[in-house]
C-alpha cells in the first residue's frame, strides 16, 4: 500500500523493519493523540487490524482494547468524513459446530462465542463494524472474513501447525480452510477500491483434510482421546504449559468453512498461492 500512497500507523508496538516512507505512530489506539492524526485531514482510508488476541489478558482489557478502542475509531472516522473503512475480522466469528453447512455464507449467524467466550468481542467488533455500515451509508465500509491465516503471522492456526508434535483428537480428521498472509493482504487492497463496500467471506486455494496439512509439512501428530485431551488441555493452560486452550478443541474436531462466491464475484479476489505454499508458509 505505501507504494501507491502514504500510509500512517497506529500502534502501540514498535514496527520493527519499517519502510521508510511510513509514517508510524508508537501510542495506544486509546489516546487522545489519534483524534490528532484524524484532525489533520487527508485520511482517504482507514484499515482496521488491531484486535487482541492475547487469551491469557483480561477480560477487561480486552474489552477496553478491542471493543472501547474501535468504537473510538468508528467516531473518528465518522466524525473527520473518512470516505472508506475496512475491518479485518475473522471467519472464526461463525464458530465451528457439527451443525453448521459445508460452506457458510456471510448471512449466516455469527456463533463463534458460544463456546469460546474469549473471542466474542471480535464476534461484537464484527456487529459493531456491519452497524456502522448501516447508520453511514455515505462510508464505503468493508468487512473482511478470512478463514485460517497462515505465514511467519504469530496467529493460533500458524503457531499450532509449527509445533514438533501437534496433538489432534482421536477419529476426527475435519476439513478446513487455509488462506496466504499475503492473500488476504492483497484482499485488503481489493477492498480499497472505490465503490467497494459489504461484507465478504475470504478463503484460500480449496479445502484440505488436517491430516494432509501435516503431511505436507512432514509432521507426525499425536492423536489423543477427546476424553483425556480437555482436561490435560486445561490443567497445562492453567500452569501456562501450552498456548492452546481447551475451546480451541473445536476447531480441528468440526469443520467451519465459508463460501466466497461474494468475494470473488464483487471483490474480484482470487487467491494467488496454491495449498502447499500456503500451508509451507508458516515455516518461513
């Protein structure tokens, strides 16, 4: 993007290999030095990516970051006439289930915190970003639901799929759907595009069965019974021996694939890595 324009970020982390002609801002989302950055005119664009995924933080840190924090933002962007917003959310917010469809379109429900409540206030970011659609119809506002993100991203599915011996649950196999870091950032630059506006599923080269994933990258999984591995799950999280929690279970035993059919046919977005370079790029 800052080949084709000036980009400004917001952060409070550092930006370790900034290009030059980045203009990056260290501070909280939260401050009142953000209405600076929007007071100064000339924003065309807004993208949002800053949701916390820290499961072991607070629920009221999470709270204050992701949902107190954007409502912010969406203020700042109504306030100041941004003409474009593009939340990246996830297509984790449709939860996986035995119930659901083969693919999910973006009318379907959004389930994801049922039964894993850290993640509802990027379900309740989701909401907030399809009501602002609504309440300003003079934004172009874009909303982005990738499925699983893979690359050198520090995400769950990428973390999991580096580990020497993932466990997988005993008799389930699930298919899933795997999309390229770099895809999904050429998605983002799509949704740029003037007159773009809506909500679009986004997901990779094609569905793939979890067991080949590990094939392709030469992993040998510890199958383990569902019965023996929730608990074990949540005793190591307790003692903070492992990054995955209990809830995330759910997601290499049910299948939570989407339909893109709306991306490809009004986004115009095709994903440009096939399976074994996405699934190899989490490698590095």
């Amino acid at each position: 993007m800052h080949r084709r324009g000036k980009v400004i970020g917001i952060d409070r982390r550092a930006f370790v290999g900034r290009p030059k002609d980045i203009v990056h801002h260290q501070f909280d989302l939260r401050r009142k030095k953000t209405r600076d950055v929007f007071r100064a005119g000339g924003i065309q664009a807004v993208v949002h990516l800053g949701i916390m995924h820290d499961l072991r933080a607070s629920s009221r840190e999470h709270h204050t970051w992701n949902v107190v924090a954007f409502q912010k933002l969406l203020e700042y962007v109504a306030q100041y006439r941004v003409p474009k917003l593009v939340v990246l959310s996830s297509a984790n917010v449709y939860g996986p289930s035995p119930e659901n469809p083969q693919f999910l379109t973006e009318d379907a429900p959004l389930l994801g915190a049922q039964s894993f409540s850290e993640i509802r206030d990027l379900v309740e970011v989701d909401i907030l970003a399809q009501s602002f659609f609504w309440k300003h119809p003079e934004i172009e506002t874009v909303v982005l639901r990738p499925c699983h993100i893979l690359g050198t991203v520090r995400n769950a599915p990428s973390n999991y799929l580096r580990l020497p011996r993932p466990l997988t649950l005993l008799g389930f196999d699930p298919m899933v759907q795997v999309i390229h870091e770099r895809d999904v950032a050429e998605a983002m630059r799509l949704a740029l595009a003037p007159g773009m506006k809506g909500i679009f599923n986004l997901k990779g080269p094609g569905e793939i069965p979890l067991s080949r994933i590990f094939r392709l990258l030469g992993k040998r999984p510890t199958p383990v019974p569902g019965a023996v591995l929730a608990p074990v799950l949540s005793q190591l999280w307790r003692y903070r021996l492992t990054s995955f929690p209990k809830p995330e279970l759910d997601h290499i035993r049910y299948v939570c694939m989407v339909d893109d059919t709306r991306a490809r046919q009004e986004l115009g977005f095709a994903p440009r890595f096939g399976l074994e370079d996405t699934v190899r790029a989490v490698l590095g």
